[in-house]
C-alpha cells in the first residue's frame, strides 16, 4: 500500500514543487504581472523538473 501512495502522490519535495509552482501561479495571475504569467510558470516547472532529476 505505501508504494501506491508514493506512485500517485510522490515524496515531500515532488510535493513542495507542486505546491510553489501552485503558489506561484496563482500570484502571477492575480498580480498585474499576469501577460508574463504564460512565460514564467514553464520555466519554473523546467526549474522543479530540474531540482527533482537531481535528488
């Protein structure tokens, strides 16, 4: 059961990405930066993909 849970949720960084991307998307769009919105959040999943290839 624990290798289930940890194939459909993932670790506690895979978690923390998430959870900073989620922030960060929803900073962007209710800030006036909201055109760069389209730009930055891909290059911040690029960043999390980056991080988590490395651990």
């Amino acid at each position: 059961m624990r290798g289930l849970i940890k194939t459909l949720i993932g670790d506690a960084r895979n978690l923390g990405c998430i959870a900073i991307i989620t922030a960060l998307a929803a900073a962007l769009i209710a800030s006036p930066a909201r055109p760069f919105a389209g730009a930055l959040i891909p290059l911040a999943l690029l960043a999390a993909a980056a991080y988590l290839a490395r651990r």
